[in-house]
C-alpha cells in the first residue's frame, strides 16, 4: 500500500483520508517506535483537522506513547519543538497548500525532520494490521495538553534569534486563513515591524483559497496600496514563504536563495560556499551563484531531498522555488516567518530594499507542460520511441545557456517536461516538439500545470 508521498499522506478529507485511516497510521507509528516514546502533535486550521488530530493521537496512545497535543500551530513550529523538548518524534495534520477539502499527516523524527522512507515503509507495511497492533502495547500512553505554550515557546525562540536585527518597516503578511495566524503578527511586531494582515482569521474552509503563498495576487495590490516595505505569503501551514518587494514583484524561492546565499557569504557563514536546491530551481539562480563564487547543488523535487543533501554535504542553505526554506543555523526544515525575518534581517544588515538584494538574479524563461499519460509508466522515460533522441536534439540546441528535464510523476499518469533557456521562442518550438512526440505514442492530452 503506497500511502506517503513527497511530503507525507495526503488526500481528500473523509474520503481518501479518513479518521480510521487516521487511526490505522497513529497505531502503526506508534508500532515503529518504542513504548513510552514522547510524540507532539500539531495542525492547521482546516475543519478537519481535528477529527484526524484526534484519531492520529488514539491510535498512538493505545500503543503506549506519550502524546502531547500542541493544538493549532505552524509545521516548523512543530519541528522546533520537537528537538527543544527531547520528544522522540512528532505529527502534523496539514495538507500545506492544498485547498480545504484535503488534510494529510507529516512524520516528523526526532530532530523535527521527516521520517526516512524506509521508516514511512514500515508504517505502511502496518497499516493493514492496525487491528492486531493495540494487544502488543503493554500499556496505555497519555495524552496531554500543551497548546498555548507550545505556540509561546517557538514565537520566542523566533524572537530570541533575531532580536535587535529586524528594523522598523512595514510588512504585509498574508496569513493564508492558515497556521501562521499564531505566531507572524506577534513576532515580527515584537521585533519593531509595523505589520498589516490579510486572511488573519483561522477560517479552515478558506484555507489557501484565492490567498497565501500560492496565490500572492491579493498581497502584491495590497504591498503597493499600502506603500508597504516588504509582503510576506505564507501556506496553510506556514513552511514555505513567498515575498512581494517594494515595487508589488514577486521574490519566490529562487530569489530567496539567492539574497540569503550573498549575504551568509558576505559574513564567511556559507559553508563550503554551497546551496541546495532542486531540480526545478531556475539556471538563472545557478549562473547568479556562480557569479558570486557559489555552487549549487540540485537534488529531485521535495524539501525532505534537500535536507538530505545539505546534512550529506554539511550546507547550511537550501531549499525550493515554491518557497521552502531551510537555514541550519535555526532550523531543520522550511520555515517561513524564519525565512522573512531573515530576509527582513539581510536588508537591515545591507541598508538596501528587497528588490536591490536580488536584482542580479537575471531568471531565464522557463516552460513547463504535463502531459496526461493513457496509463502510468512501467519502463524509464528515455525508452519512449523517439523521446531520448528529441531531448538530446534539444540539449544541443539549447548548449550551455538551458536544460531539459523529464520527470515522471510518482503519484498520478503524467509526465512533466520543463525546458529553460535564454531564446523563449527556442523554448516554445521545443516544448512543442517533445509534447507532441509523447503523445503520438504515450498521451491523451496535456493538462494544466498544478
């Protein structure tokens, strides 16, 4: 049974997820870690997040774990807490960016990192005999409450971080109707931000809808009526960021990497002069890094491969084009509040505006085009009839100056094709050139990008 994904279990609440699945998985989490294990358990605020809270927490408790609940509060928060408490690991019930009808559960390890696939393969196996697993607890764990002092304790631990390097501008922070809601207004203005909040209220059936960081249109306008400084858009559960400068443009995650890389470097903080980041961050960031007398190191889509990589190469910078994250001199894993209170702090140490830190990122054109397979794929890409030498053919085209990449979803019938290069028109007959050869053979039709 294949139930993780990227980025853990996720699906349509009351269908694909439902509280007795909820249950299988807290009991068969609870099988692979030892009796008495301290686990904390965290979630957004979509309306069912509760039930799934509750069910996730049953079954662990009934396998003897101590369960602390740490009520409505950021993901990261959550990891924050994990490793400051000493817990053994932790749980979040969050579907991120999904809409409002999807809910999923996160395993977190001990060091508030997710599990390592072979340990999600474990509770997998289990989940069928979740049935039988509660008769081999010698115990029952408890349950109980940390909640307001959970959210107390990361918003000062943020605040012990950046004391007395955020300065005095004015932020719009748009809060996604999401976990964010309990820790970035009070944070930033503790720090001396002045702050305006759109989608402040904890309304899970609005969660990411037409706001937060996957839809910033709202937050550009209002950074521009307010003549605010900076605009910060968080996720449904607040780990990945995606800014507005000065002037309403967007600064995604690329962007991100790119200011926060200089300036570690600046201050001789850049281990190895190395970032992580993955397969679909732009060659624009790559030349710009270059540029600056940094490499970058690209690993497969997911914030959980560039944890790895940056724990295997010792790089304290990583992270997504989506807007995760990582910075190991805080934490384990995408933060956003972290990521704009530094980005905030970087400006503050430069005495430049957003847009400055990053105008030498010169962003290449990128396309990218799924395309709907009949049926999953059974054998690598490079074996489709005509694929291979058409992406070759391509390449060359392109030299030195764009990329090709084909990625195989892992969970749906799609191929996913991406071509980038400095010639858009170059782009556009070769995107057009490997559609059309996949789906003489392969496909139904291309579907929108998600």
């Amino acid at each position: 049974m294949a139930l993780f994904g990227t980025d853990g279990v996720r699906g349509v609440a009351n269908e694909e997820l439902s509280p007795e699945l909820a249950l299988a998985i807290g009991k068969a989490a609870g099988s692979v870690l030892e009796t008495g294990s301290q686990v904390l358990i965290g979630r957004d605020t979509r309306i069912s997040s509760g039930m799934l809270e509750a069910a996730v927490a049953s079954g662990l408790a009934a396998l003897g774990i101590q369960v602390w609940m740490c009520g409505m509060l950021p993901t990261p928060a959550l990891a924050y807490l994990i490793k400051a408490m000493g817990a053994q690991a932790g749980v979040m019930i969050s579907a991120s960016h999904n809409p409002p009808q999807y809910n999923g559960i996160k395993l977190l390890d001990g060091l508030g990192r997710k599990w390592d696939p072979e340990q999600e393969g474990l509770v997998e196996d289990r989940v069928s005999a979740s049935s039988t697993l509660t008769a081999l607890a010698p115990r029952i764990g408890a349950i109980h409450h940390l909640e307001e002092d959970a959210v107390y304790r990361y918003r000062h631990y943020l605040m012990q971080c950046f004391w007395g390097q955020i300065p005095p501008l004015h932020v719009v922070v748009d809060l996604a109707h999401g976990a964010a809601i309990s820790t970035a207004v009070p944070v930033l203005e503790h720090l001396g931000a002045r702050v305006t909040a759109l989608y402040a209220e904890p309304l899970g059936e609005l969660i990411n809808q037409e706001c937060g960081a996957t839809h910033p249109a709202h937050l550009q306008q209002a950074v521009l009526r307010h003549q605010a400084d900076l605009g910060m858009a968080f996720d449904g559960d607040a780990d990945r960021l995606i800014a507005v400068d000065a002037q309403g443009q967007i600064v995604d995650g690329d962007a991100i990497l790119y200011a926060l890389a200089c300036g570690l470097k600046e201050r001789g903080h850049l281990e190895g002069n190395l970032v992580v980041a993955t397969v679909m961050s732009n060659l624009g960031l790559e030349r710009a890094l270059q540029r600056q007398g940094i490499s970058l190191l690209r690993t497969p889509v997911g914030d959980r491969w560039v944890a790895e990589a940056m724990h295997q190469h010792g790089a304290v910078l990583g992270g997504e084009q989506s807007g995760h994250i990582i910075l190991q001199e805080w934490g384990q894993t995408g933060d956003g509040l972290l990521t704009g209170l530094a980005l905030l702090a970087e400006m503050h140490r430069r005495g430049d505006p957003l847009a400055q830190l990053v105008e030498p990122l010169e962003r290449y054109p990128q396309v990218l085009k799924n395309i709907h397979l009949k049926a999953p794929l059974t054998l690598p890409w490079q074996e489709l009839p005509g694929l291979f030498s058409a992406v070759e053919a391509a390449q060359q085209d392109l030299g030195e100056e764009g990329r090709v990449l084909i990625r195989p979803s892992g969970t749906e019938p799609l191929l996913r094709i991406m071509i980038e290069g400095r010639q858009q028109a170059k782009i556009d007959r070769w995107i057009q050139t490997l559609v059309s050869t996949v789906e003489s053979h392969l496909g139904s039709s291309e579907v929108p990008i998600g």
